[in-house]
C-alpha cells in the first residue's frame, strides 16, 4: 500500500504549519525605526532616579499627556547634557527647531476606545509596568513593529502571533482589558470604555 | 460580589415644554457635540440624523386660538424594559446600571435596523449614507465620541463622552464620585431659555428629581410601560394629553 | 517526476487542514475587521492637547459670549457663558456651529472675477493686484471727471471702528458715499432719533428695567438685538415681572412666548398703533407735561382721533378690549414700545415707524428709566463728518464704483433695491465677503475676507443696549493663504489711486486705535473674561492694560448712562396725517391676490451664513423651513384649490417663482409668508451664487421697503 497520499497530506499540513507560523508573522508585520534612539534606564535609573509621571504627565483636569512634547524633553536638554550621539540629535533636530518628535506609539488604541489613565493610575493605584512591562527601564526603545492590515502596532496583538501572552504585560487588546476588570470584580458597562 | 464602581446612578431629564422656543439650538449643539455630519444632500426629515429632534406639535386649532409646543425629544432612556435593547440581535446597546443610560455602540451594531421598528420614540437613527465632513472640518470633531460610518444605528447616549471627562477629572482630583456640574450634557449646557433639567434621579435632592415628581410632570406614551427617564414638564392641558395619546394622523 | 492532480489535491487539503491550526485564517479576520474600521470616509479624530478660549461669536452684531473648547488649538465645542457682562449667556444655532463656517464649500479661498452676466456668468480666479489696479483705475477716471457717478461703499455693520474708517475713505474719495442698508440700525431708536434732538447721545432700550415691551413684528427669541439676551428676560419675567406683547400678523416664537399676541392684520400696524395712541389720549394716560413737550402734540391728537378703537378692529383684526388694554399696560409703567424689522422682510415704512416709535414719546418713556434712556456714543477721537446714508435714500443710477464689506448684519434685502442706486450699465461692484452668497451675484469682484473665527473683529454695542460696550472676538482659527483683510485691500486701492487715507492701514489697527480713544477718554471699566474682576479705565497705568484685557477676552462697558436732555421733541417729525390710510377708506388687496412678505431668521437668510450642520434644524427635521418654502394658512391653500405640499408658481410685477406649499396655521389667512433660507447642504463645490428666489419677488417702493407684494398663487 503506497504511503505517498499520507505522506503528501502531512507534508502539506507541515508546509502550512510552517509558513502560518514563522512566514507569516514575518510578513504581517512591518519595521518601523523610531525617528530616533532613547535610552529610559538612564532616566529612570539609578544615574538621575526619574519617575514615569515626571515625563508623561496629568493635566489638571484629569487627561494624560501622553509620551511628552519635545518642550519636555527641552527642559533638560535645551542643551546637551551628555555625550552620547542621540542627545545631539535630540538637541540639534528637535529641541532648537522646536519640532515635535514623531515617535510612533506602541500602544495606540483604535477611536472608539476610551481609556482614562487618570482612572487607572490615580484612582486605582495601578503602576504603570502593570500594563506596559518594564518599558520604562529598558536602555533602548523596543522594536516597533506595525501590523500591515490593521496599522496598529505589533504589542497591541502581542508579540506571540497565537494571541497567548507570554509575559504578564503583553497585548493590549479589549480581552485583556476585559479579564484584569474580571479580577477586580468591576461591574461594567460598554459605555465605561466606548466613547 | 464586591462593587467597586461608583454608586448607582439614574440620570435623566425634564424638559419645561412652556419654556422651549423652539429655536434649535440643542438639535444643533447635540451634532456638534457627537459628531453629527451634516445631511446628505438627499436627506429628508426621515432619513436624516438628528440624534435630538425638536418636534413641532399644533393644538389644532385656528389661527388665533392656535398654541405649539415644540417637543425636544432624543432618546428616552427607557427603565429597564428597553424595546431596542430586548430586540438587538447583537447586543450593541445595553443599558447601563450604574447610570441607567441606554448605551449604543455603533461599532457593534450590523445594521439590521430592528431597534428603529422598536423603538415607539423614533429615536434611532440610521446613517443611511457615510457621513461627509466638509473638507477641513476633520480637525474640529469632537475627540470624545467615536465616528461612524455607514450602515450603523445611532442615537442619544446622554453626551456619554462629558460622562467619562467627569469621572478622569474626579479621578484626578481624587473624589469618590463625579461633581453633578461637570457631567452637562451638550442640550442642556446650549438652552437659551434653560428648559432641560438634567441630573440624577436617584438622588432625591436634585432639581430633576423634585421636577419629575411635580403635578405637571409627565412622559410620552406612558401606556407602553417603557418608564423613559426623559420626562417633560407642561401647565398647558392640551399638552399633557397630547402626550398621552397615540397619534392618528 | 510528474504530479499528478489527485496529488496536488491532497497536499492542498493537507494545508488547508494545516491552515487551520495556523493563526492565518483567524488573525486575518481580526486584522481585516479592523482594517474595515480604518478606511479614510471614516475621519480620524483630533489628539492633542485640550484647552479653552474666551472670544465673542461676531457672526452678527449681538456679539454674544463664546468659551471654545480647543483641541491642538482646533476649536471644537463652542458653548455660551452664563456670566456674560452683556447677559447674552447663551448662543443661537448659527452660533454654536460658528467655527465650521471656515470651512463651509460656498467659501471664497482666492479672489475672482465675474465676467458675463446674468446666468452666464462665470467666476473666473484673478490676482489680486490685478482687481487692485482695476478698482484704482476706475477711482482715478472718476476724480478725473471723465465718468459720472459716485464711489460708494456699504457698511452693513455700522458703528464699528473700520466703519469709521470707511467713512475716512469716502470724505476722500471724489462723490464718495458711505451707505447702511436697511434694518442696519435698530429702527425704533433711529426714529427716535428723528423725532428729538438727543444732541451726540444715542437712544436705547434699557430693558433690565422695563416692565411692558409692546412688540410689532419684532423678532425678539429669532435674532432681534440679541436672542440669548431676550430668552433671558422671558425666563426670568416670573421674578422680573415682565409683560411681553407681541403685534404680529403671524403666531411666530416670539408670539407664542408672549404674555398677549395681537394678530394685526399686515400692512395696519400704524392704525393699530395709533390706535393706541387714541386711548392714551381719551383716557388720560400720557404724563401732563408732554402735552407741551411734544411740538406737534395737537397733530398728533387730531390725527388719533379718527383712529377708535371700534372702528380700528374691523381694519387691524384686533379687538377694542384688547386695544385698550394694550393702551392701558404701555402706559401703566415703564415700557418700551418698538417697531420690528424682519431680516428678509425689511422694516415698515416710515409712516409705520413713526406712530409705533412715537408711542414711547407719548406715555413718557422717552428719559425715563425702564424706558429709552440715552448713551454717550463709544469714544472715537474724531467724529467722522461723513454722515451715513440710507441706502433708500441714494439717488437711483448713481453709484460707479460699489464696495461692499461683506460683515454680515444678519438681514437681507432684495437685490433690486441695490441695482437700481448703480449707474445704468450696472457699475463696478467690489464684494469683500468670505463667502458666495447670493449678493456675489450682483458682484464683479469677490475679495475672500477672513471667514468666522479668523481674524480678530469687533464687537460694537449690539443696538439696544442701555450702554456703550466695545469687545473683540478672537480669532480661533489661522486664515488661509489668500484671505485679505477688507481694510488693507481699501488701502492698496487707496494708495494706487493716489489717495492716501491716514490710518487707512488694517482692521486690527483700526480696533487698536479705538481701544486708545476709550483708554484716552478715562471712561468705563474693563470686565476680565476670566474672573469678571472689574478695572476701571481711569486706574489703568498704560492702555497696554486695556488692549491686553480686551485681547484674553474682556470687555469695556461705559459709565453711567445718561438722563435724556432734549431740546426738541416731535411725535411725527416729518410724517404728516395725510401719510396714513384713514380708517374710512382702508388698502383693500385687489380679489385673487395674496399678501407677498418675506420672512427670513437673522443670520440664517441664506446658504452661505449657516454652518452645513444647520441641515439638522432646515432640512433633517420640520423645525425650521429651507428657503423657497412658502407658509399658507390651511384656509388660504383651500381657497386657491391648493394642497400642502404643492407646487406652485407665484407671480408678483417683478416676475415669477417656483415653490413648494407647506400648510402652517401660525399664518394669517390671506399671506404667502415667504421663507428666505438656505437651501439644502451641498458638499459639491459651485462657482453659482445660489439664485434669489422669492426674495426677488418682493417689490421696493419709493421709499425702499418692500414688507408686502402684492401677489397672485397657482398650481405649477
């Protein structure tokens, strides 16, 4: 009896197993540089002892800055400071023509979802590595990474193509969302996050 | 089960039909508000979007003894039994129990339009057509409300967005609730002659909890047992049985 | 080796079984599904950082209190502000879409010209120099003398500081006019004017203090003064006290608010009203000594005594009961008595005006606190001589060269009534407006001026208010390259003529110069639009204080207002007894016609004034009527074998014109009540001025009001 249909059958069920898990994830998935190197540990870190809120700041009223405008930035480094090659970059390209750094976000939420970190960080207490990992100690900005189709950023699916987070911090998708306000036994409505 | 969410709320409205003029403003701060476009050139009064809509209604009479009331009516709100919420096959709107607002979400919505036969308010809409910013209008939208696009079911959330800036601005001030005067929707705030009362009618003090209890109080169909929380408020007779009745024109 | 198609199968169904064990198919359902989501007719919506602004809405001369709320400096909410120094706390509809008429697709964003004429003509985009040279050229040919006619311009917003400047031009230009169109000025208080001598002071309503506002076709809640401010009034007329009467032949808002509507019967407003005056007269109501105050109060007497009450119901529609009450409420008390204007229909004759204006003279609320009280004009350090003309007044075939400064008072007026003051090969017409309205189409020139919210206009005192008041509104939005200031255009055109007008330079240093006039005078206070602190003028070091108050939103008011001190007093100036229609020989409309009258909602009288979201009120719902609307009462479509709905041609001695029937009872029977109106949102950009429809139904008479046509109705 010929093994060759059996054979042939496996081969195509690996071949698709191959490209759906390793070509495929390649291919979704574009690079994007940022427009320039930053080095959070250096910050946050022992050397000038930052925290997260010191940057990416609340307006009176509640809202969040976000990842700071370049006058931020300006307030230390209106002239370099050190010595490194990106905070000449930083100073001569941004901070003296007074030009809006153009990071790209990794964790960019579609319009219709509203999420206020105020709630969160305020009235929860929830520190900011809870949800966004030990971003604020690495010494270089993670890869970004920018899903051809949808145009969010890789870290909102996570970086497992199979969806399973592998760290705690991982994804950014309304499941997680869903599941951490499970655990805190939040009653909730759509309306709480949709605008 | 633990509750951590803010004490239960039931906002609602009373709108003084004797003080409306019937100047619009609400119908066009609401659009600016939710980020309304403005109509296809084909639109009609029936295929429009008008998440508020002021309805003019006559006595029916005779020129001199002739009397109007116009009828700001958006979403009532209903109680608990919601026509458009039991009907939905998606389960794109839901009411709320912590504020008791009726909450569509366009975004889940497929269109199928059972919620506009049920709702005896009419106040669904459809967006029959994508919506058409005139150029350059783009960057004056409102950044709190979520835009739709064709094929989706709208309506009045209570400017659920100036709900959510209430409750970041308690937050960051550290209060346990929101402050009554910063949650305003954008009718009420833009009323020239102040004739929608807005507020929680769980909290017995309020100004709209004593005017939903006055004599002169009333809701519109009340028969159909959809206990709006959206009431109006009129000393004309006439008026008040006009709303009770169901239209034969 | 060969494959064969069975084998081909089989690795195909393996990976297809292997596909689904992949995150292929399911990802890319997510993936797509959000993709869905992305697509460009769903707009974006705007991030940045959130921050609120104090201006004014300067879309018509009310000039009510804005606070925008700016999103990376877009304005995206504007909203009233309750505490407003002027008590305007709220904003109309046009209002509150103000910050999208920049962007409305009828806006100019290049000069043009037109060339042809009639419905052939077309826009063609031309240089501005190039308009400049041609404007100078004209100007120069007439100082030459080698044209007649005169070079004119039309203010439709008198009593700014620009206006001032305008009138400057014109002292220098060789038969240089300065025109205001009708409805302009308040007409009561222009007639007052008339009728006394208040030497430099200004007349006003002070209706904080009035206890009777006797109304004939005033649109109080719609647009007259300021709405907000009246919407205030009625709100509080529990605690104030106030007693609203509205005379109008139909059931508008404002009627349907009032404590008592007269339904007048149009075109008998001046019988009514002097009609009242007969019973003030018969009862002794009015104050003793106007008896000799008044120059011609015997006249005056004799005139009204052919007007009783009885006899008047039957011409005017309004009861004797209700006459003599009416009489009887305006005289109880301070009241203010005033005379309407419609914003499409126009004002009423002069005859009209008179006896309805002449009523406050009668029962003393000339002087009198509650009444009409006197204002020092606004300082200017130079009273222009120029005086102002009425654009009825203007001599027909007059006028060479035509600017017209496209600021909006909020009013319309047909386009026959301008043509024929133009020379009669049609002039030179030069439009400063940021928009293509319907008036472009009388135009040669269109010069795109800043639209809404673009460039800093003033608020001058809204006409009515008891005192003088200077404020700006602040831009929110940048002008786009292409946008010319009015007054530098006039000045380029100025210099290239060979005229040199001081101070001719631009609009923000017109308003600069007259903050310096109000500093220098020491009079007033300025009120901080964030906190309402109050500053006088006179403690204020430099006049760097009041322009940088002014500039975050604050506003000047003057100080205490005058008490009237006149010397002359005359109840109907120049109007004569033979000016009225006895009561014996009343205007009988000829048997088929209809009243013609056109109604328009201030600032909402056509496309290009009214933000496309406005659709919401004019075309998405039944609130507000587009314009080609015609309003028939039930009993009048019925006497015409007409149904609501219907298509009808109407036709008056100006031509004809298609609408559409709605069935209103609000209507007096025997009135085509006339909507003048935008037309349905268009986004499709157009180089046609929208037509004028029915408003160029309406026929001006020799004295340049045209409130009733007579016209005849029929199915089309």
């Amino acid at each position: 009896m010929s093994l060759k249909g059996p054979i042939l059958f496996l081969c195509g069920v690996l071949a698709s197993l191959a490209i759906g898990w390793f070509a495929f994830p390649a291919a979704l998935y574009r690079t994007e540089p940022q427009p320039m190197p930053f080095n959070h540990a250096i910050h946050t870190g022992e050397q000038n002892g930052m925290t997260c809120d010191m940057c990416h700041e609340f307006t009176e009223n509640g809202s969040f800055k976000g990842i700071p405008a370049v006058t931020k930035c300006a307030d230390c480094h209106s002239a370099p400071i050190g010595s490194t090659e990106s905070e000449k970059v930083l100073v001569e390209q941004y901070v003296t023509p007074q030009k809006e750094i153009p990071w790209k976000v990794y964790s960019r939420q579609p319009d219709n979802a509203h999420f206020p970190h105020a709630v969160h960080v305020k009235k929860a207490e929830i520190t900011c590595d809870v949800c966004h990992g030990p971003h604020g100690s690495g010494s270089s900005l993670p890869e970004y990474q920018v899903n051809r189709i949808s145009g969010y950023s890789r870290d909102i699916w996570g970086k497992n193509i199979s969806g399973i987070p592998s760290q705690p911090w991982e994804g950014m998708k309304m499941d997680r969302c869903v599941r951490c306000h499970a655990e805190r036994r939040r009653d909730d409505s759509c309306i709480d996050c949709h605008k | 089960m633990e509750q951590t969410a803010q004490s239960k709320s039931q906002y609602g409205m009373v709108i003084d039909l004797d003080r409306c003029t019937g100047c619009g403003a609400c119908m066009v701060a609401c659009a600016v508000e939710n980020n309304v476009a403005p109509a296809e050139q084909k639109a009609t009064d029936r295929t429009g979007n008008t998440w508020l809509r002021v309805y003019t209604v006559t006595n029916g009479e005779e020129f001199r003894d002739l009397d109007t009331v116009f009828v700001p009516m958006g979403c009532q709100q209903c109680g608990t039994h919601t026509p458009c919420v039991s009907v939905c096959p998606q389960n794109a709107v839901e009411v709320d129990h912590a504020t008791g607002i009726v909450a569509q979400i366009p975004q889940r919505c497929l269109g199928c339009r059972y919620c506009m036969a049920a709702c005896p308010y009419h106040a669904r809409y459809f967006n029959w057509w994508d919506p058409q910013w005139p150029k350059g209008t783009e960057s004056l939208l409102n950044p709190d409300v979520a835009p739709r696009m064709r094929g989706v079911v709208e309506k009045c959330n209570f400017c659920h967005g100036r709900l959510h800036t209430a409750r970041t601005k308690a937050a960051a001030e550290g209060k346990k609730g929101i402050e009554p005067g910063d949650y305003i929707p954008a009718c009420v705030e833009s009323c020239p002659s102040q004739a929608i009362v807005f507020g929680d009618l769980a909290d017995e003090s309020s100004t709209v909890a004593q005017l939903s209890r006055s004599s002169d109080t009333f809701q519109f169909l009340p028969g159909l047992g959809t206990a709006p929380k959206v009431s109006y408020h009129s000393a004309r007779e006439w008026v008040r049985k006009m709303a009770a009745r169901v239209p034969t024109a | 080796m060969k494959i064969t198609r069975r084998e081909l199968l089989t690795f195909a169904g393996g990976s297809l079984l292997g596909a689904l064990f992949t995150p292929i198919p399911w990802k890319l359902l997510d993936d797509s599904s959000i993709w869905t989501q992305n697509w460009s007719l769903i707009p974006g919506l705007p991030r940045g950082p959130e921050t609120f602004t104090a201006t004014r809405c300067a879309l018509c001369p009310a000039g009510c209190a804005v606070r925008a709320r700016r999103i990376d400096g877009q304005p995206v909410t504007l909203a009233g502000i309750p505490t407003d120094p002027f008590k305007n706390g709220a904003l109309c509809p046009m209002g509150i879409a103000g910050h999208h008429l920049a962007f409305h697709p009828l806006r100019l964003r290049q000069p043009f010209a037109f060339t042809g004429k009639g419905p052939d003509a077309t826009l063609v985009p031309v240089g501005l120099d190039e308009i400049v040279s041609e404007v100078a050229r004209t100007i120069q040919d007439l100082s030459a003398a080698s044209m007649p006619g005169s070079i004119a311009i039309l203010d439709q917003r008198p009593g700014r500081a620009v206006s001032g400047m305008y009138r400057e031009f014109m002292g220098m230009c060789p038969q240089g006019t300065y025109i205001v169109p009708p409805g302009a000025e308040e007409p009561t208080l222009a007639t007052l004017q008339r009728l006394c001598d208040f030497n430099e002071a200004l007349p006003c309503f002070d209706l904080e203090n009035t206890g009777v506002i006797l109304s004939f076709g005033s649109d109080l809640l719609d647009g007259w003064s300021s709405p907000s401010h009246t919407a205030g009034l009625i709100r509080n007329r529990n605690q104030n006290g106030l007693n609203l009467i509205q005379a109008e032949g139909v059931k508008s808002r404002t009627a349907h608010q009032a404590n008592t509507w007269l339904p007048v019967i149009p075109g008998t407003e001046a019988a009514l009203a002097l009609s009242i005056g007969h019973v003030i007269i018969r009862d002794g109501l009015h104050p003793r000594e106007i008896e000799k105050g008044l120059s011609d109060f015997q006249t005056y007497k004799n005139l009204v005594a052919g007007f009783p009450p009885d006899a008047t119901a039957a011409v005017t529609g309004i009861a004797a009961q209700a006459i003599t009450t009416t009489a009887h409420a305006i005289a109880s008390g301070p009241s203010v008595v005033i005379a309407g204007c419609n914003p499409a229909g126009g004002p009423f004759d002069h005859a009209t005006e008179t006896a309805i204006a002449g009523l406050n003279l009668l029962v003393g609320n000339v002087g009198r606190k509650g009444g009409i009280t006197l204002r020092a004009r606004t300082p200017s350090a130079e009273a222009s001589t120029v005086p102002a003309v009425a654009l009825a007044n203007v001599p027909d075939h007059s006028i060479r060269l035509l600017f017209v400064d496209g600021a909006e008072s909020g009013n319309i007026f047909p386009a026959s009534l301008l043509r024929r003051k133009l020379t009669p090969d049609g002039g030179t017409v030069v439009l400063m407006s940021p928009y293509l309205s319907p008036r472009s189409a009388g135009a040669d020139y269109l010069i795109p001026s800043p639209a809404a919210y673009e460039s800093m206009e003033e608020i001058s005192t809204r006409s009515g208010a008891s005192r003088s008041s200077f404020a700006l509104s602040l831009p929110l939005l940048s002008q786009p390259e292409g946008t010319v200031d009015p007054v530098a255009f006039l000045a380029k055109v100025a210099e290239q003529a060979g005229l040199p007008v001081p101070g001719l330079t631009s609009s923000e240093a017109c308003l600069k110069q007259r903050a310096h006039d109000i500093w220098a005078s020491k009079r007033g206070s300025l009120t901080a639009a964030a906190d309402s602190a109050v500053t006088p003028v006179q403690g204020m070091s430099g006049e760097e204080d009041l322009w940088k108050g002014l500039s975050e939103g604050g506003c000047w008011i003057d100080g205490e207002e005058q008490r009237a001190s006149t010397t002359r007093r005359s109840i109907l100036g120049s109007i004569t007894p033979g000016h009225f229609q006895p009561l014996t020989a009343p205007v009988k409309p000829a048997p088929g016609t209809l009243k013609l009258m056109a109604f328009g909602w201030r600032n909402a009288t056509m496309t290009a004034s009214v933000a496309p979201v406005l659709s919401k009120i004019f075309q998405e719902s039944h609130l507000r009527s587009l314009g080609g609307k015609v309003h028939l009462n039930p009993s009048t479509i019925a006497a015409h074998a007409l149904v609501d709905g219907a298509r009808v041609s109407i036709s008056t001695q100006s031509g004809t014109v298609t609408a559409d029937v709605v069935a209103d009872p609000a209507i007096i029977p025997g009135v085509i009540h006339a909507i003048v109106g935008p037309s349905p949102n268009n986004a499709a950009p157009t180089d046609q001025p929208e037509a004028e429809g029915l408003l160029g139904l309406c026929v001006v008479g020799a004295d340049g009001t045209w409130r009733i046509t007579e016209a005849t109705i029929a199915r089309a």
